[in-house]
C-alpha cells in the first residue's frame, strides 16, 4: 500500500471520527425513544438497561480514533479529539459540550495509553483493550460532568461496548488486509 492510500484511508477515518463527537452530543439532546426532562434522550442496549443516545457514535469513536493512529499516528488522532470538541459548540449545548470534551480528552489518552504499546504486535487485542478501558473513563466522566449522577452507566458502558464488538470484524479484515499488503502501522 502507498504511503498515499495510507494517507487517504487515515483522512477518511480521521474525518469520521470528527464527526462522531458533534454527532454524540447532538444526538442526546435529540434522538431517544424517550427523553428526561432536562436530561439526555435515551435508546435501549439491552433488556431493561437504557443509556444516553450519543453512546451510539462514542463507541463507534473509540475504535476510529485507534484507526487514525495506525494510519496517521499519535497526534493527528489528538487533533481529531479537538477538532470535534470545537465542532461540538455548533450543534449542542455548552455543559454537554464541556462534559463530553473532557470526557473525550481523558477517555482518548487512556484509550492511547493501552493502545500505543500494544498495536504492532496485537491490533485486534489493542483495539478491544483500549476501547473497554476508553468507554468506562468517558462514560463516567462523560455522565458526572453532564448529568452529575452516574445513573446511567452500566448503560453507557453496554452501549458503547455494542458498538466495539460490531466493528471487530471490520478491525480484523483490516489488520488482515495490512499484513497481505505489508503495510506497517503510521
């Protein structure tokens, strides 16, 4: 694979990633099958277990962020956190915006804390590590600095876990796809 391919395949999931986090705290406002006054919309992820709607796009972006590493490296995924933060005072309101930026800044340095050392020998194990240990940072981070309760946890942690586990396929054909093609992480 070309250093180009590499370049474009990591501006498009950089790009993703972006968006996860406006799309995240837009949605909790937003999108739910029902929603608390003065609170998050929320969507079920298990039987009787219900979580803030945003968990739907926070999970997906852990396992992007873990992705522009490995095609851009470290700091383009950093940037990608901030430029998400910035996008996310355009489309929701200001605590939720505070809450999740943190949330998302200390969740995504833990998340590349267990990622870093462990992606060019195990991706696939990198990934399902560092996002378990990314999604319970963020969601209790995320929930107090929001809602100041942590009622909903158990919740986000399932929601978001959800999405980690659907997107292991994809993680697996890529890291298959890397080796045929001898491509080296960035």
């Amino acid at each position: 694979m070309t250093l180009g391919r590499r370049r474009v395949e990591g501006g498009l999931a950089f790009a993703a990633f972006t968006l996860t986090i406006p799309l995240a705290n837009w949605m909790i406002g937003h999108v739910g099958t029902s929603c608390v006054p003065a609170g998050p919309c929320l969507v079920p992820v298990a039987p009787g277990l219900m979580a803030p709607s945003g968990v739907i796009m926070a999970g997906l972006a852990l396992v992007l962020r873990d992705l522009v590493q490995r095609r851009l490296g470290f700091w383009p995924s950093v940037a990608a956190v901030g430029l998400g933060a910035v996008v996310s005072w355009a489309v929701a309101p200001p605590a939720i915006v505070f809450a999740s930026t943190a949330a998302f800044l200390l969740s995504e340095l833990a998340d590349l804390l267990v990622y870093t050392p462990l992606q060019r020998r195990r991706f696939v194990l990198a990934v399902m590590l560092s996002s378990l240990v990314g999604l319970v940072v963020d969601s209790s981070v995320f929930l107090q600095l929001a809602f100041g309760s942590q009622d909903y946890l158990p919740g986000q942690v399932v929601g978001k876990m959800w999405m980690v586990l659907l997107a292991i396929p994809a993680v697996l054909w890529l890291r298959r796809r890397d080796e045929r093609l001898g491509l080296q992480p960035a």
